[in-house]
C-alpha cells in the first residue's frame, strides 16, 4: 500500500513509522496474536475503525457479523488499552438514508442487536427485505444498527470510551493533493466520472478534426 504513487511525496522517515499486525475483525480479540495484543493495548492511543463489508449484496448475517460483532469486538479490545484517546467509527452518509431529513444524531432501530444475532441464516435470508425496510441494502442496514451499540456504549459508564461517529459520502479519487485523479478503485462514482471523462475526451478530439 505505501509503495503506492499517493504516498510518494510522503517522507520515507515518516512511513517507515508504519507498523501492520495481522488480524480479523470477525475473530475473538480480533486475530492478534499475544504480542501484537500487548503492544496495541499498551502503545495506542487513537483508533479509527474502518474496517467492514461494504458489498450491497452482502447477505444480512455476513453483514451483520463483519460490520456490527466486528465492532462490538473493537470496542472489547480497545476497553484494555491504557492510553485510549478517542475511538472513531467510520459509518456512512447513508447509514440513514431512510429518512428525508437528516440530523448529526442517532436514530433508533425498530429491531434489536440481539434479534439478528440470534436469527439463523435461512430465517435471516427470508425477512432480509423486511428487516432493512426502506434502506437499499445491508450495508447501511448495519452501519445504522452499529451507531446504535456506539450510543449505548458511550452512554455506560462501566466502559468509559470516548466515541466519535464520522459519516463519509462517497469518496473518489483525489481532487488536488498529493496530485489530481489519483485513485485505486474504479467502483461505484468513480467508474462513471472515468467514462465521462474518456466520452468528453473523444469528443473533443472529434470536434477538433
């Protein structure tokens, strides 16, 4: 990832700051191992959890397990982390998008964590529609189901983190920094604004001729 062009202009003393530990969300204590879990808890003090399944077509158990139990399990491991400043889950624009208006707070669900958790997969499979009602997908199905658990974590004081919600649109290649168009998915927005830019590009050319 770092030897990519969008880090070049980034100083090799500073990147070389880095450190990656191999884990997955979707395992007890996240897959660290011991020593990777003793470091984490000892020496971080800010994370940001970004990691989830954003595939629309994710079925609603996958969805739920990656995107809510894979931060439920965060916040677990960040309760043993001595110098915690601020955990910052990464949601979506659309984790709300049922409503018509929306506000920088969170909305209720009508169903419980522990109703999903609880459903197997065939039941889950067929009430899928049903569940997420007027959202699209699973994926902001399950975003809106975590900023739920997020809000009653940060209301109990037997926890005591401090919780952060950001709600990113869709994001696209870069506009101007480190250097115009830079981007390493050609999915959702992005691949229409590239054919946009080919189709304008061999239009000119045309109309130059």
């Amino acid at each position: 990832m770092l030897s990519k062009p969008l880090f070049q202009k980034i100083k090799p003393e500073t990147l070389s700051k880095v450190v990656a530990v191999e884990g997955d969300i979707s395992l007890p204590e996240l897959g660290l191992s011991a020593e990777n879990r003793q470091k984490l808890c000892s020496q971080v003090s800010v994370v940001i959890h970004a990691a989830a399944t954003v595939k629309f077509t994710e079925s609603l158990k996958t969805a739920f397990e990656v995107n809510v139990n894979g931060t439920r399990r965060m916040v677990d491991f960040c309760r043993g982390m001595t110098n915690l400043v601020v955990f910052v889950y990464v949601s979506t624009a659309y984790a709300n998008c049922d409503q018509s208006c929306i506000d920088e707070i969170i909305y209720p669900m009508h169903i419980q964590l522990d109703e999903i958790e609880n459903m197997n997969n065939a039941t889950a499979e067929t009430r899928t529609k049903e569940l997420i009602g007027k959202r699209p997908n699973t994926y902001t199905f399950t975003k809106a189901m975590t900023e739920c658990y997020l809000e009653k974590v940060s209301q109990d004081i037997n926890i005591n983190i401090p919780i952060c919600i950001v709600r990113p649109s869709v994001v696209t290649a870069t506009w101007r920094d480190p250097f115009p168009g830079w981007t390493d998915s050609f999915g959702g927005l992005t691949s229409l604004l590239v054919m946009w830019g080919y189709r304008d590009n061999a239009l000119s050319k045309n109309f130059q001729r």
